[in-house]
C-alpha cells in the first residue's frame, strides 16, 4: 500500500500541495483527476521521490526518505509524461533500460526477452529495430510505457505488492490504444500490483478506476468510487464547468464513448 | 580468441533455434570492440616503425620481444634508443591520450546528455590548461608550495583541478533541473575559454624565456617530449580514468532518459554524476598536462561510433577509447612524417580533420537540435 498523510509541497515560495492524504491499495487502480494546475503531477514527483515534502510517505510501510533508489526502482516504476532523447536509441534498447535495476522479476532466461514482450503487450511488437526518435508521440509514450513495465514486470515479487506510477499514460495515444494501455493498468492491478494513473478523461476514470483522488488547488477534494465523487456538484466546483454526469446528447448528434467498446 | 567470443552468441541462438531480437545491436557492438582491439595493436605496430629515423617492421618486432639488453645486435645503439626511448613511450603515451580524449568526451556527452560537449569545445581543457601554465609560470614563486606537496605529480594534479573547477562551473551554469541547455552550455563554454585564455595570456607576459618555451607547445597540442617519466606522472590519472569509465556505461543509458528517470529505475544520480565529473575532469586534465590541448578527438570519436554500434555507452566507453587511441596514433604518424624531419604540432592535424567534422555533426543535426 502507498500511503500519503499530511502530504504538502512547496516550490519557491508557493505551496503547491497542501496537506494531502489518502491511501492507494495493492490490487486497486487509483486514478488522480483535478483540473489543469490542480497539483497532480507535483503529487505524483512527491510520491516519485523527485521533490522535497513535509508529512509522510510510505512505500509497503518503508517511509519514502529512507530508501535508496535502487530500493525503490524495485518496488515502484514511474512513466513520466514525456521523454525525449538525445542519442540514437533503438526502440528495444529503450525499452531495456527498465531491467537496470536487475529486479523485474522474470528468472532470468525469460529476462532478456522481456523487452520484446513488453513491446507486444503495447501493440508495438516489430517496433524494436526502430529509431526512438522516429516514433509519433504516442508511439514513444508506449515504447515508454514498455520500459517501465520491465521494471515491474512481476505486480508481485518477495511477497510484497509493486506499484506503477503513470502520468497522463493516454494523453497522447488514439482510442484503441488508450484502452489496451488501461486494459494494461487494470491486469496489473488485479494480479496484485498496485497503480496510481493521472487521467484527464472522465470516462476513462470512471470505466477503470477502482478508486479516484479528485484533486482541486493543491487539496484533495474527495476520495471515492467513481459513481461517489463524479456528481454534478462537484465537477462543477472543481472543473467550474456545469456538466451532467449520465444525460445523453441530442438524438442524431453521434457520441462514443470507451464504455461501448467490445474487448 | 576474437572468434570465440564471435561465436558465442550464434552456439546460445543455434540453441535455442531463435533469432536475434531486432534492435539489440550489443551483439554487432562486442564484434566492432575486438577489431578495434585488434587495430590498435597493428596501428601501434605501424606507429613503431614510422618516423623521421628508418627503422624497419621486423628488427623492431624481434628486438621488442627479446627486449632492450639482447645480446644479439640486430638493432644498432641508434635505433635501440629511438625505439625505447622516443617513440615506444610516446606511442603508449599517445595511445593513452587517444583514449582518455575519446573517453572523456564520450562521458562528458552522456553526462550533459549531449553530442557536441566535449572538454575541447566547451572550455574544459582551456581550464586544464590554465591549471598546468599556472604550475609552470608561478612554479618558482606563488605556487612553491604546491610544486613541494606534489613535487612530480604537481602538473597533472594542478590540470586536473583546472578541468574540474571548469567542469563544475559549466554544470551549474548549463544545467537547470537536470536539462541542460545546449546553447547555454556552447556559450558558457566560449566564456570560460576565454577566461582562461586570459588568464593563460597574463601568464605569458609574466614568463621568461625558458618558460614561453614550454607554454608555446600548450597552445598548439604535441605528443613531442613523451618520455617514461611524463607516462609515470600523468599515467595513472588517465589509467584510473579508464578503469572506472566501464561501470559508467549503466548509469549513463539511464541517464539519456533523463535525471528523473535515471533515478526512477535506481541510480543514485547525484553521486553518480560527481563520480562522472572527477573522471572526465581526470582524464582530461591528464592528456591537457602531458601533450597540450589536442581538440576534437572527443567530439569525433563518440559521434563515428554511435553511427556503427549505437549510443549504448556500455560499449561505446571501451568502443571510443580503443579507436581514440587509434585515431590519435595516427593523427601523430602523419605530424611525425608529414614535415620530416622537422614534426607538426599533432593538435594542427586533430583540428584540420576534426573541426570541419563538427561542423558536419551540427549540419547534420541543425532539424534535431533545437539552439
């Protein structure tokens, strides 16, 4: 389990966030949602280790503080928003770079297949001889994706529950793949492991969260399901945007939703 | 034994009846590090017999291997000395530098995650310099004290402090947050060059004339006065330099991710990145100590290998530090011969190779690289 209590951040002189709280199980999807500036992603730098915090984080009950990176590089792995390269990678080379901590799990002939697994299971299986840079940006936030995934490639190891940490995973990917990158989030989670998502689609967040932080000028609004905390009111106090959770459009005005897709 | 370790990896496949995975170039890497293994030992050889004296591939082979007291007189006095004590020093010597040019760039580039720093060009040589004219112009009076700490080893340690104050300097300058900029990085670069050519200037006008001597072989870069007892002072800068910059290799594939992420997957980035600096700023400002500042061959050298094998610095650090050694023999062949029997500084023909290569490097990348 991830625990955060009294958590506050401040960068420069502006207190970022402010006495968050709240708990993200092993075997559980939490999704963050709030507004742009809300703090989600100054969160998830705190929980990450990449930003100094008063209040306390603990990973499996080990205070953030007091881990060594390469203790934490075996119990969590962090997509971050976007990575861009300098040199000429290929595709697999990247996605290796997740087995540097040497603790994905996997023994250790399966080991060196794993990027290549890793790349199937985001839909890019033959992408491995590509240039990174080549890549579309969503693309690259799957060869990214697949990187991590290495990481942790076992949601379970030694006993103890390992999370990932993904920061807006879909923002930059077409329908198909959002779901099959949630579809990966979701088996996760249900294999033991834990995951904390940054999404801005709602629809999403209610369709896969099994838990959601809804975050609004550096607090945390609400913690719920998504049938708990996305109500009119509040998405309305937090987005300030007047929307109705569940009416439907005007009949001939097409819709799709990620609901509807037939997996 | 180069085929041995060729067939390795085709017995594990055979074995397995799979393919290689697509992308993995490690494979490709491991056979271009043994040719460049084995090109190092014949440019050495070649190197051997090159010069303004003629002193032919076989006597030389034979008097090697049965050493400098043979009894039989295959080699005449002559050409016992020029082998033993002119061109066998400098061509370690040279070979050594070669590498720790090649190393340092290619560690400075990972650290700064960027093909054009290298300490020629963004003034960390320039600072090594400073350091090592500082010892030899103020050896006598304001740095006495100095000379008597390190007595032999003061001019590679005074270059070696040089390099790393320049290094530090630079990355607090370049580096925000752990991006640098590479544009602030070039410039800040110019700057400190600058200074210490400024420095180095005042230097000059202070020194006698026995000291201008000395200082006029630094501007220009010259493997000339390699001897046994420069390869004992600067040697184990450079070695210590070479033997740590393999467990680098790790670190900084993590790093091309990015400082956040370098950490993410477990590498205890901060002290990673002091232990870089301390071998860029050794390597560098042993080779600055001993031959004078030689540019471009950390740019060159790293750009050719990342086209062949890739950037994976597991195997560019060694891959860059045998064609380095190569490259910079080489490049010493051509200033021995060239003019014979007078030489040519060897930085002239490093920078007349290497300075219109850099500017291909920058057209080739002027799309990517966002100035």
């Amino acid at each position: 389990m991830i625990s955060l209590s009294d958590v506050s951040v401040v960068l420069g002189r502006k207190a970022i966030i402010k006495e968050a709280s709240f708990n993200a199980q092993a075997g559980a999807l939490t999704v963050i949602v709030g507004p742009n500036g809300s703090g989600k992603t100054t969160l998830m730098r705190a929980l990450s280790g990449d930003l100094p915090f008063t209040g306390r984080i603990t990973i499996n009950g080990h205070p953030l503080g007091h881990l060594k990176p390469w203790q934490m590089a075996a119990m969590r792995a962090i997509l971050p928003q976007s990575t861009s390269l300098s040199f000429p990678f290929t595709v697999r080379e990247i996605v290796r770079l997740g087995l540097t901590s040497g603790r994905s799990g996997a023994t250790h002939d399966v080991a060196e297949n794993l990027p290549d697994e890793a790349l199937a299971l985001v839909d890019l299986a033959g992408f491995g001889r590509r240039f990174y840079q080549e890549l579309s940006g969503g693309e690259q936030q799957r060869v990214q994706l697949a990187r991590v995934l290495c990481q942790v490639w076992q949601p379970v190891l030694d006993g103890q529950p390992r999370f990932l940490f993904l920061d807006e995973p879909v923002s930059s990917l077409d329908i198909k793949h959002q779901l099959i990158i949630m579809q990966i989030a979701h088996a996760f989670a249900t294999r033991g492991g834990g995951v904390i998502a940054i999404l801005h689609d709602l629809n999403l967040t209610s369709m896969y969260a099994d838990r959601v932080v809804v975050m609004h000028g550096g607090r945390i609004d609400s913690v719920g399901t998504p049938a708990e905390v996305l109500t009119d009111d509040r998405i309305l106090r937090v987005y300030e945007c007047a929307l109705k959770v569940g009416a439907l459009p005007d009949k001939h005005v097409p819709f799709v939703l990620p609901q509807s897709a037939v997996m | 034994m180069s085929e041995s370790v060729l067939m390795r990896p085709a017995v594990l496949r055979s074995g397995q009846g799979k393919t290689r995975p697509e992308g993995d170039r490690s494979f490709l890497a491991k056979g271009v590090i043994v040719l460049l293994g084995l090109a190092l030992l014949a440019t050495m050889l070649f190197s051997l017999t090159a010069g303004a004296s003629d002193a032919s591939v076989i006597p030389v082979i034979s008097a090697l291997v049965r050493g400098a007291s043979s009894d039989n007189n295959v080699l005449s006095l002559r050409d016992s000395i020029i082998i033993w004590d002119i061109r066998l020093p400098r061509i370690i010597l040279g070979a050594m530098i070669g590498a720790s040019l090649a190393v340092s760039g290619a560690v400075m580039q990972g650290l700064f995650r960027n093909p054009l720093a290298d300490p020629g060009i963004v003034g960390v040589s320039a600072g090594a310099g400073l350091g090592a004219v500082s010892v030899i112009v103020l050896g006598g009076t304001v740095l006495a004290p100095f000379i008597a700490t390190f007595s032999l080893f003061a001019l590679p340690v005074a270059a070696f402090i040089g390099a790393l104050v320049f290094t530090l300097i630079l990355y607090a300058v370049a580096t925000r947050r752990g991006q640098t900029s590479i544009a602030t990085m070039l410039l800040a670069g110019i700057a400190l060059g600058a200074m210490a050519m400024a420095y180095i200037g005042l230097l000059t006008f202070l020194a006698d004339d026995r000291q201008l001597r000395d200082l006029t072989f630094w501007t220009l870069g010259s493997l000339a006065g390699s001897n046994w007892a420069k390869m004992a002072t600067a040697g184990p800068f450079i070695v210590l330099a070479l033997l740590v910059s393999p467990f680098l290799g790790r670190g900084l594939n993590a790093l091309a991710l990015g400082e956040a992420s370098a950490s993410h997957l477990g590498i205890p980035v901060q002290r990673f990145k002091r232990v870089a600096i301390i071998v860029v700023a050794a390597a560098t400002g042993a080779s600055v100590a001993v031959s004078g500042g030689i540019g471009f061959v950390g740019v060159v050298v790293p750009h050719l290998l990342r086209l062949v094998i890739g950037p994976d610095h597991r195997y560019l650090l060694p891959a860059s530090a045998l064609l380095g050694a190569s490259l910079l023999l080489l490049a010493d062949a051509v200033s021995r011969t060239i003019v014979a029997p007078s030489e040519l500084p060897i930085g002239i023909v490093t920078a007349a190779v290497g300075a219109p290569f850099f500017l291909w490097i920058l057209l080739r990348r002027r799309g990517i690289v966002d100035l």
